[in-house]
C-alpha cells in the first residue's frame, strides 16, 4: 500500500478494542501485527526521505556554511504532515489489507 494516498487520519483516533481483536481474538496479537507493519512503513518512508534528500546534499569540507534549499525546506515539511506509521498500519489492519501468519499455531495443525 503506498502511504502517500493512505486514507488514515492525521490525529489521534480513539478505537474500540473489540474491533482490533475480532480478527487475531487476542488484543496483545493485534497491537503486535500493527506494530510490526508500523515499523516496515517508518522504514519505508525514512528510505524514500533520504534518497529524496541526498539529491540536495552538498559534500562541502566547509562546517561554517549552512545552505538552505528551499525545495529541501518543502520535501520535509511535507512528510511530516504525513500520516504517523502507527496510524497507517491501524488503518491497514482494520481494512483487513495486513497478511500475517503465526508459525506456532501453523506447526500445530
């Protein structure tokens, strides 16, 4: 799922619990599937921010000069008003978009 055109909320939503666990049956499962897919998102978007900005770093031997680039200014402005990781996963798992699996209760059956 590309994050840039997630539909998740910007603010905090408050939840129902009972609809995070309809599916795993078990709370502390599904805030760790989300928090998993949370982390795979930030590192996604850290990756996609980086190589964004590298284009605009300088390799300059000089610490006394700082360079201010206006389009640098803008990259970062606009993800931070993107939505939160965390956010976004709660999203994707309530639209039931996440795929997870638990190896233990495969290796019972």
């Amino acid at each position: 799922m590309d994050y840039k055109k997630s539909k998740a909320p910007t603010n905090t939503v408050t939840r129902n619990i009972m609809d995070l666990c309809e599916e795993t049956g078990n709370i502390y499962e599904s805030v760790v599937i989300i928090s998993k897919r949370a982390n795979q998102i930030s590192a996604e978007i850290k990756q996609d921010l980086s190589k964004k900005l590298q284009e605009f770093a300088s390799y300059n031997d000089s610490l006394d000069e700082v360079f201010e680039n206006r389009e640098q200014i803008e990259i970062s402005r606009y993800y931070e008003k993107l939505p939160k990781p965390t956010l976004i996963a709660t999203e994707e798992f309530i639209d039931g978009n996440i795929y997870w699996r638990d190896p233990s209760k495969d290796n019972e059956e």
